[in-house]
C-alpha cells in the first residue's frame, strides 16, 4: 500500500515567502505544529493508503484530465484559518489567480476519481496552502490577532504547468514526500 495524493507543487521562490510568513506568526508563541516549508503544497485529492497497483491508474486518470486543461497562473492572497481566524486550528495562506481554471480542474479530478472509487470530499474546494495546525489553546488569541492584522500578500504569481503524485512516508520526524508521477497539464 501507498499512501498518496495529488498536489501542486509551489515553486522555490515561492517557499522563501510561505517561511517568511511562517516565520512572522511564530512570534505569536501560539502551539502549532508548522508545515516544513519545503512540503507546502496545494493538495487536489488525498487518496490514503492506494494498492500499488492502482497508482498507474490514479496517474492515467489524472492524466486525460490534465491533458484537457491549460497552464494558469496563481498567487498568493491573505493568510487565514479555519475553522475563523477568531478560532484557528488550521492557518492557511489563500490561493487567488486564475481560480476558474483551477476550480475546473478540481471539479474534473473529483469526477474521475470518483468514478474509480474514491469519494469526492464532502465540503467546498478552498485553494489553500496548510501552514501550519494548532495542537492547544496556549497563545491561540494572540495568533488569531496576527492573522487579522496581516496584510495580503503582494507576491508575484506563478505558473501552474503540472500536478504531482506523491507518496507521503510518514515518521516521527515528519511527513516526507516523493513524487511518483508528473503530469502536464495541456497537450504535450
């Protein structure tokens, strides 16, 4: 068994940002358990533990979709929680951009992994990006003030020009991710 998901992955320019606002609301002194930097990513599906023989079929599935759809752009927005910032458990920075495109693209994955057995998620699709989750209530209300105080992001975009099928190890140390699959978006 393989314990996977499909993701975008965020360019390293991008990473030095995503640390910087870490970075920023760890002075908060608040007991969360942060995101490495290096495994942010935008998760499009979260598979669990996938028989090995069926990652050749998640990636092919993935696949004619991506093929349909073309490169976009997206950028960073403001950072925030769920499930408020008034009661962060998750924080999170917002994806904008060119969300039209990325919501087809979701919707058009959750459609063909459906049809292979695996559930849409029950909730509406928020592009975010997992910072970092509140593990106890100690310094909770300063980070919630942090969040509300933080201005939106002035980042330049990046481009979106694949999806990523991962394998995610976990250890004590950490989730480590290695990419199983790449696959482009658009016509190659």
């Amino acid at each position: 068994m393989i314990r996977a998901f499909l993701a975008i992955e965020m360019p390293d320019s991008f990473r030095t940002g995503l640390a910087l606002v870490q970075g920023e609301l760890k002075r908060s002194q608040a007991d969360v358990r942060w995101v490495a930097p290096g495994n942010i990513h935008l998760t499009l599906k979260f598979f669990g533990n996938v028989p090995d023989d069926e990652i050749d079929t998640l990636a092919l599935a993935a696949g004619e979709v991506a093929q349909e759809e073309e490169p976009f752009q997206l950028k960073a927005t403001i950072a925030g929680a769920f499930p408020s910032p008034k009661a962060p458990r998750v924080v999170w920075l917002g994806l904008g951009g060119d969300v039209v495109p990325l919501n087809r693209l979701y919707h058009k994955l959750e459609k063909a992994f459906a049809a292979l057995g695996y559930l849409p998620e029950g909730r509406a699709f928020h592009p975010h990006l997992t910072l970092g989750r509140v593990k106890s209530p100690m310094n909770r209300e300063k980070l919630a003030r942090m969040l509300e105080k933080m201005p939106p992001m002035d980042w330049p975009p990046f481009a979106v020009k694949e999806l990523i099928l991962f394998q995610s190890v976990l250890s004590p140390q950490g989730s480590r991710y290695t990419p199983l699959k790449v696959i482009p978006l658009g016509k190659v």
